[in-house]
C-alpha cells in the first residue's frame, strides 16, 4: 500500500500543475487542472486509506474519487449513448458532481497499491477527452461497462 | 509578406504556441499528433471536400476521354484543337466539390483552338458546344451545355468539366489567348474577347506555393486513408497534374485555398449572387508568404490578405481590381464585385471567418464547440464526419490503451511515429483501464 506521503511526492512530480489543498496522515485533497483534448477542465481528487477498523469505509477510501469542478459536466438526455452522462457514479443532489468510474474494480484495475499520479490522473484524462466526443458526437468511444446490480463495484 | 500579414500570423502563432505550449514544444511536426486540434480538424475537413485520388483518376480519364472525341474525325473541330489543358484549381490542385452540387467536382478545361482570329466569341462557343455533344445517340449528346464562356459536360455521378474555348494571341508568348463572353440572350454587341494566359498563372502560383514534404507526406497519408475508405467507384494534351497524393504533394497554402472556397461556396448558396472568384483568391494565396506547414496559419494570413485589399478598395470608394500575375490585361475582377454591397457583404464573411478561425484554434473551446465552428464554417458534412473520425481515433486509443497522455493530460493516440518521437519525452503511457460506472436510475 503506498502512503499518503508517496502519493503526494508522486502527484508533485508528475502533475505539478495540481496543488494538495489538505492532506493527513491518512487522506489527501488535490486540486488541478487537466485536459482531455485541448479544454482545460478543473478537477479535484479525493483520497483516502481504508480504515481498517471498519467494514463500510465510505467510497473515496475505497479508491481516489475524481469530480469535474468547472467546466460544469454537462448532461446529454438525448445523446445515442450514455445518458445523461457517461461512466459516473451518480450522484443525485448534483448530477454534474457526480465522481468518474475511472476503472472496474471487478478487475481489480486499482488498489491503493498503485499511484494515483500514474493511474487515476491519467485515466481521468482519457475519460475526459472520452467525454469530449460524447459532448461533440453523442457516442461514447472509449468502451467500458456497467454495474449490472446496486451492490457491484461497492466492494 | 507585409508587415500586418507578418504580424497577424505571428499572432495567430503566438496565439496557438501560448494555449498549447505545454506539449506542443515537444512535437513540431506538421499535423503530427500532438498537433493543436483545430488544426487536424481543418485538415481532415479538407481532405473531405477535395478531389480524392480515385476521383482525380476518373477525372483524367474524362478528361482525355472529351478531347479525343472533339478530334474525331467527323467533329467540326477536327485536327482544330491546339492544346488541351487543365486550368484553374485542376491545374493548382486546389479543386473542391462542386458549390452547384455537394456531391460533384467542378474539373476546368482549356481547349486552345486553331481557329480565324476573326471567329465570333458565339460562333466560337456554338463549334465546341456542337463538337462535344456530337449526333444523337453520340457518347455526350444531351450531357452538354453551352454557357456564357464555356461549355460544360456533366456526368451522373455529379461530376462535371468546364472546357473554355480560347484562341492563341500570338506565336511569340505562348498560350497568351483570348476567350470569349457570349451569353446567348444578350445581343451580340454585348459580345467580348478577353484577354487570359490562365497556363502562367497557374505555372507562378505552382511556383509560389512550395511544397513542405513532411507537411505534404502527413498530409497525403491522410488523404489516402480517407481515399481507401471512400473508394467509389491525343494531340499535344497536357496531362492533368497527378494528384498530390501521387507526385509533388500539396502545400499547406493550397489546403487553405481549399478551405477558404469551400467556406465561401457555403455563404453563397442561398444568396443566388456572384461569388467572389475562386482565380482571384487563389492569386491572393499564392502571394501570401507563410509557414508550408500549418494549414490554420495560411487560412488566417490569406484571409487576411484578401480582407486588407478588399477594405483598401472600400477606403478609396472603389472595387478591388485584381489581374493575372502574369498576364496583366486579364483581370480576375471582371465579373465581382458588381457593387460595393457585393464587395461589403465578402469582408464581413471574412471577418466572420477569421474569428471564428481564431476560436477553432484556441484552446478555451469544448471539441463540442469546435465542431459547432467547423460545421458553421464548412457544412455540417465534412465538419462532422472529421470530428467523428477524430472522437472514433481517440476513444479506440484509450480503450485499448494505445495512446499517450500529454503533461497537460491531452490524450494522443500512440501511433508508431506518435511512440517514437514522444514516448521518450514527457508523455507518458499509463495502463489501460476500464471505464466503469452505474446506470441512470429508470433505465
């Protein structure tokens, strides 16, 4: 498992155009700017480490949860895939807040062991440009699936 | 190049380097794939209105096709047909499809005839007009029509050549020649010779417009691609130029020629008024000095040009006056602008134009938007099939995990070249992944 001090460093030198807003010894807030295609869009990664004394740790200690602060993601309720809104996990009180679905953790794609600096972000980016010909075209692209019941992929 | 030409594209460079310069500075080859996207976005939609290789093949073969039948041995103008040769944007490689019909190429002709200088400009058109529609039942009769200055042979297929008579003027500067005006319900004193050597003036733009050749290779790859995919079906002739594909390749100021019709075609279909002529643009090309390998930065310095003459003309209360480079009594500006509103409604089309080219090229837009832009400003076909066959490339790269993530995390598809030239440097290639995500509730 790497620390909340490795991911820092890593995110530092890979992504310096991310700032770590608040960190702890076990948690760390990050907020940047990235491109898919050319558009800058402002993210903000949430991460935690599991807390091993409990059963039901909340989903950014599950993995690093990734939200598109500005610009607003925009629904799409007639596009001719994904709508209203490609690969999230909804959420309802904003739906244009609602974290990406960056991998599938029945593949066991991510676990803390990883950096996020060498997986969430640039994966973040591919759904990004992803998302920018779903805004363009209507078509998801980048492929993907779905959970096929409420509790898959909650781990 | 003048000084605000030098400038505006030094701007408009300056502009791109600025938005992109966190990858771009590590990849400077010509629509490579680090290549702002607005600009493979121009390219791709110019590949998609140009004449294809395999429709350049067909055109040839007309083409030689039209003038053995003007020589058969019961034409009126056997053994009467001096040269045969390509002219305007056949002869520059700049043709585009047709503005009378979307899916058609307008292919233009000389026949240089061996007739009377005192042959009357009518009497000129009626001979080829009756040589190439030949008896009933011959291969083009009823496929032809005689216009004002040429006579034109369509096709089914959409296609059509523009053959126009000329006469030479004078053995001691080669094809120096007269055609003739001669619309058919105007009395015949409204009936002229003009003055053209349209074979000098395709030669000097050819000369001014230098080929680039890793801007030209990339750019043929992409031409072909798209040809593959699309795929559809003798006296002293000159041959009809290859295709660039094929020989020479194509200069960057040729795609932006290319553009630059297509987008005036596009205004001018629902205004039923002449149009600003494509000769006189492509002379406005060919005199402006730009970079051979970056199509947004020719657009913008030729848009320009054209614009600064045309305003200089309103500055001094006088229609632009164009003529032949090379030929100075052929003026391009016969025909337009009939008036000052003609020549007023042009330069707001350019300065609509310039604007939103400056939007496509900025890095403050959606590819959503840029789409919008590139549908405004050369149809909704050509636009979206190039940003679909964009998002298609891009969404296949990062689903099977070939592609590059950019330091600003713009995500290029890792091509072989895209590997080799950039993996080594700030890219990086991350493992592949799943999209994952649950369903909209209610689905």
């Amino acid at each position: 498992m790497k620390s909340v001090r490795q991911q820092i460093e890593a995110m530092r030198r890979h992504w310096p155009n991310f700032e770590v807003a608040a960190f702890g010894n076990d948690h760390a807030l990050w907020f940047g700017a990235l491109a898919g295609v050319e558009l800058q869009y402002r993210i903000m990664i949430q991460f935690g480490l599991p807390d091993p004394r409990r059963m039901d740790n909340c989903q950014w200690r599950r993995f690093p949860l990734v939200r598109v602060l500005s610009p607003s993601l925009r629904p799409n309720w007639d596009a001719k895939d994904e709508a209203p809104l490609p690969h999230v996990y909804f959420e309802n009180t904003d739906i244009s807040l609602s974290p990406l679905c960056l991998f599938d953790p029945c593949k066991r794609e991510w676990s803390h062991a990883d950096l996020i600096a060498k997986t969430t972000v640039p994966w973040a980016a591919d759904w990004l440009a992803c998302y920018e010909g779903w805004r363009a075209t209507g078509r998801w692209t980048g492929g993907g699936r779905h959970a096929e019941t409420n509790s898959e992929g909650k781990e | 190049m003048r000084p605000e030409v030098n400038a505006a594209a030094a701007e408009l460079a300056g502009e791109i380097d600025r938005q992109t310069s966190m990858d771009n500075h590590l990849d400077p080859t010509p629509l490579g794939p680090n290549a702002p996207v607005g600009e493979l976005l121009l390219a791709e939609t110019a590949i998609r209105i140009e004449l294809p290789p395999s429709l350049h093949r067909l055109a040839v073969q007309r083409y030689e096709a039209v003038h053995k039948h003007i020589e058969r041995p019961d034409s009126p103008l056997c053994d009467k047909v001096r040269i045969f040769y390509p002219q305007g944007s056949m002869a520059i490689r700049a043709t585009i499809l047709s503005r009378k019909r979307a899916d058609g190429f307008d292919i233009d002709i000389i026949a240089e005839l061996i007739l009377s200088q005192s042959t009357t400009p009518a009497v000129v058109l009626d001979l080829l007009f009756e040589a190439i529609n030949g008896p009933p039942g011959s291969q083009y009769h009823g496929k032809v029509e005689r216009q004002t200055r040429c006579v034109t042979v369509y096709y089914a297929d959409g296609m059509h050549l523009d053959i126009t008579p000329t006469l030479l003027l004078t053995e001691l500067d080669p094809r120096l020649s007269h055609l003739f005006h001669a619309k058919k319900e105007e009395p015949v004193s409204t009936h002229v010779r003009l003055p053209m050597n349209s074979y000098a003036f395709c030669e000097w733009v050819n000369a001014m417009s230098p080929i680039d050749l890793i801007f030209s290779e990339a750019y043929r790859r992409r031409v072909l691609a798209l040809d593959a995919h699309n795929m559809r079906a003798d006296a002293d002739v000159k041959p009809v130029p290859a295709h660039a594909s094929t020989e020479g390749g194509k200069a960057a100021k040729i795609v932006a020629l290319q553009l630059l019709k297509r987008n005036r075609n596009l205004k001018y279909e629902r205004r039923k008024i002449r149009l600003p002529p494509s000769v006189m643009l492509a002379k406005f090309a060919a005199e402006t000095v730009t970079l051979g390998t970056n199509i947004s930065q020719a657009l913008d310095a030729i848009s320009l040009k054209i614009l600064e003459a045309l305003e200089a003309a309103e500055r001094s209360d006088a229609l632009v006056d164009v003529r032949n480079p090379r030929c100075d009594v052929e003026r391009f500006t016969d025909r337009w602008p009939d008036d000052r509103n003609a020549q007023r409604l042009y330069i707001g089309d350019l300065r609509l134009f310039r604007t939103q080219l400056a939007k496509l090229m900025s890095a403050g837009f959606s590819l959503a938007e840029k789409r919008d832009l590139l549908v405004e400003m050369f149809g909704v076909g050509p636009a979206q099939s190039a940003v679909d066959d964009y998002v298609t490339r891009i969404g296949h790269a990062v689903e099977t995990g070939k592609r590059l993530v950019a330091p600003s995390g713009r995500v290029i598809p890792a091509t072989v070249a895209a590997s080799g030239s950039l993996a080594s440097r700030a890219y990086s290639q991350p493992r592949g992944h799943t999209f994952f995500g649950s369903r909209w509730p209610g689905e």
